[in-house]
C-alpha cells in the first residue's frame, strides 16, 4: 500500500486527524483500519488517529484536536510553561 498519499492528510492535520478529516479527504474509512494493522496508525479515541512517526507530536497538540475548547488553567498552566516542576495531580475531563 503507498501510505505517502494517506500520511499526507496526516500531516496537514499536525500528525493527528478526526475520521470525518480522512474521509473529506476522498479516502474509505476503511484504509485507516488497515493503516492501524500495519501499525502506521494508532487510535487515539474513537474518531481520531495519530500518524507513528519517529516526530513526537506534543500533549498541546493533542489536547488541542482532542478538546478544541480546553482551556490550560492554574497548576496545568503552570507546568505547561515551565513554571514550576511539581505536575498537576491529575486530568479531569
């Protein structure tokens, strides 16, 4: 399978894309299932995927095609901008 052509959307999408981005795209949602059985493609939830590249794709991004309306507050924000050391306590949808 030539997976430059699929890799494409991935990396107009920052390595991350929304099924609905794949299938815009003209591609079978199919192929993301076989993409996913080479292990060119993991499952972030259902409806999103992430590329395996060796780039590492950062949590911002993530979080951001993930949760488009997050907002990074108080000891995350803190420990975003390196602000201080000590990790928040835990991630609360």
């Amino acid at each position: 399978m030539d997976c430059e052509k699929y890799k494409k959307v991935f990396d107009e999408n920052n390595g991350i894309v929304k099924l609905s981005d794949f299938t815009d795209a003209g591609y079978h949602n199919t192929v993301i299932d076989r993409l996913i059985r080479e292990g060119k493609v993991i499952k972030l939830r259902a409806g999103f995927y992430e590329w395996q590249s060796e780039d590492v794709i950062s949590d911002a991004v993530i979080i951001n095609k993930l949760y488009p309306d997050a907002i990074i507050c108080m000891d995350s924000a803190l420990y975003f901008y390196d602000y201080t050391e000590r990790a928040p306590g835990a991630f609360v949808k």
